[in-house]
C-alpha cells in the first residue's frame, strides 16, 4: 500500500511516502506560508499513491483548511483514497511502547486549549477523545496529576514555568506526517473508517 501523507496543523509541517509501515521518505519545514512550501515540496515528492492520510485537527484553521483543500485536490474527486487522522492519534503514536501517562496539549486561542490523555494503551480501533479546556482548569489537571506533558500547546503554558516537579518532552510534542501515515496504515488494514474529513480547528 502507497501512502503520501501531509501534516498542516502547525508551522511544522511536513510530507511522508510509505510503502505499507515503512517510512521511505519525509521532509519537514517550517514556514508561515505552508501553501507555497506544500506546493514545492509534493512536486518534489509526488509519486503515485493508494491513500492520502491529512491532519483533520485541532490545530491552525488556515493549516488545517490547506490541508484538507489539498487532499481533495490531489485525489481528483476520489474522496475515498483520503484518510483523516486527528493530531491526538498522530502524536500518541510517538509514545504507543512506553507505558506511561501522558498529556497532550494544543492552543485553541487566548486562554483556552484543547487536550487528550494518554494512559499507556494505544487502541487503533478510535480516535483518542478530543476534550476542551479553560487555563484555569488545564492548569489544576496538571497539578494533581502525575502525567508527563507533550504537544504543542506547551509553547502557549508559561504558567508551567511557576510549577515544581513538571515532566515534559518538547521533542516529540509536534505532529508529523509520517506518523499519521503509520496510523492510517494500521487502521486501514483493520479496516477501521476514516474520521470524518472535516476540520477541527484551534480557533
């Protein structure tokens, strides 16, 4: 199975080939005008596909737009060659071996965010729950419990500065296209539905 798969939902983006679960290339950039890197960049990697996997959110509306508005173009009216995945998914998956609890963190705007849990367990079968939050109430999760936090809403949590004994990975906290890629694969394989091609957005 061919799948090319790009990620909008941040600054970060990126575009990824898999031939089944194997990763055969990936290019990130980062760029305040993701349509004219997008642009460059498929023409660079275009090859012919089965399945294109996009980002369906939460995260930057004009990212998110882009993305999906791309998908639909590239696959000439076949809506069915796409496959959304949602920034949760793609992100966990980074973590799907460590038995550990993990936060996952997205701004929405101002001083609302969007967050996910993780509890060691990744389940192909659905998507991870997408939950919305006040700073206030983010902040008191944070505080009781013990998770290690990710994503990359933490660049919008100075607040975390003032907190003792805070756990967080900044490396892995950003969605990659090959990582949305590797779940599509799986969830096409168990033939699990796409998630509905429709965008989340941070705002």
């Amino acid at each position: 199975m061919k799948i090319l798969s790009i990620e909008t939902t941040t600054n970060f983006g990126s575009i990824a080939i898999l031939q089944d679960d194997i990763i055969k290339k990936e290019i990130f950039f980062e760029s305040s005008d993701l349509a004219a890197e997008l642009v460059e960049k498929l023409n660079y990697v275009y090859e012919e596909f089965d399945y294109l996997v996009v980002d369906s959110g939460p995260g930057s509306w004009t990212g998110i737009r882009l993305g999906i508005s791309f998908a639909k173009g590239l696959v000439l009216g076949q809506i069915d060659k796409i496959y959304a995945v949602n920034v949760f998914d793609s992100i966990f998956y980074s973590f799907k071996d460590i038995k550990a609890k993990f936060l996952c963190i997205i701004h929405c705007s101002r001083d609302i965010f969007y967050y996910s849990e993780f509890n060691g367990r990744f389940n192909y079968k659905k998507s991870f729950r997408i939950k919305k939050i006040v700073l206030k109430d983010l902040l008191s999760i944070i505080k009781k419990r013990d998770y290690i936090l990710i994503g990359p809403g933490l660049i919008n949590l100075k607040e975390l500065t003032k907190l003792e004994r805070i756990k967080t990975n900044y490396f892995l906290s950003y969605p990659r296209a090959s990582l949305n890629g590797l779940v599509a694969y799986k969830k096409i394989k168990n033939k699990i539905p796409s998630a509905r091609l429709e965008p989340i957005y941070g705002k």
